[in-house]
C-alpha cells in the first residue's frame, strides 16, 4: 500500500471520525469527561478503518462534502459581493441581485459537472420523445411562475407607507 493510499484510506478517515465524534461529545457532555470523550472517539475511530463497509462510505463522501462546501462559499461569496454593500438601497433589490447570484452559482455548477449537457438532451430529441414532455412542463412551469409574480406585484402597487 502506498503513502498516498494509506494516508487516504486509513489516517485522514480516522482522524475525520475520531475529531467530529470527540467534537460532538465535548459538545454535548453526555459522558462529562475528556480523557473518556478521548477514549470512545478513538475506539469509534480505529473500528471505522478496520471496517471496509463504512470507511468506503465516508471515503466516497468527502469529495462531494468538499464540493458541496466550496460550492457554498461561491455562491455566499457572490451573495455578498452583490447584497451585502449595497446601503440605503431597497429590498428588492437586494433579493434580486441574490436571486442572480444564485442562479449565476447554480449555472456555474451544472457547467462544471457536465449536467449541462444532460439538461440540454432532454430538451431535444424526436416529437413524441422524452425532450417534448420536458419542454412542454418547463413552459408550464415558467407561466406559473409569472402568473404569481404579476400577482404578487399587484398587491403591492398603490400602496403608499403610513407618515406618522
């Protein structure tokens, strides 16, 4: 086995399990004693790398946590870039410029992973194929959205805030 397998496979799984659990009971003080919050971490830890089953699990988990969180940061970062400086400005324009944000994010993302081009197969394809269904409720989708949202704009004309 080589160091970067070893490393991998045994060391950065035990101390990931061995950390959180020893985290989660200095937290919690369910057993009121670090020396004995040290012990059972540790045990917990060293049965998951002798364990093939659940260290597998954890092995093919950590990258999609850290993607998950780095694609978190990008979209917090973008968030902030674009509501976090914006003083005396309205709200609406605060949530637009998230909403952009978000979708910027998002698109970013199924770019990056290659479900772009899945996305874009469903919408092509014969007349009675699987690209029409999809096309014909993305359509009902968008109508719906923009019925609510003259709705919901309705409500809010005319109104004028109370001077008091």
């Amino acid at each position: 086995m080589a160091f970067a397998e070893f490393l991998t496979e045994m060391i950065l799984p035990f101390l990931l399990v061995f950390v959180v659990i020893f985290a989660i009971l200095q937290r919690s003080k369910i057993l009121e004693n670090a020396q004995v919050d040290a012990m059972v971490s540790l045990v917990v830890g060293l049965l998951l790398i002798g364990l093939p089953g659940p260290r597998d699990i954890i092995i093919n988990i950590m990258p999609w946590l850290a993607v998950g969180v780095a694609v978190m940061l990008v979209f917090f970062i973008l968030y902030g870039f674009a509501a976090g400086d914006i003083s005396g400005s309205s709200k609406w324009m605060k949530i637009t410029f998230g909403i952009l944000a978000g979708l910027f994010t998002i698109g970013i993302v199924l770019y990056v992973t290659g479900l772009w081009e899945t996305i874009v197969g469903w919408f092509s394809g014969d007349v009675f194929s699987e690209g029409l269904w999809m096309s014909i409720v993305v359509v009902i989708l968008v109508v719906v959205a923009m019925v609510f949202a003259v709705n919901g704009s309705k409500g809010s004309e005319g109104t004028t805030p109370a001077v008091g």
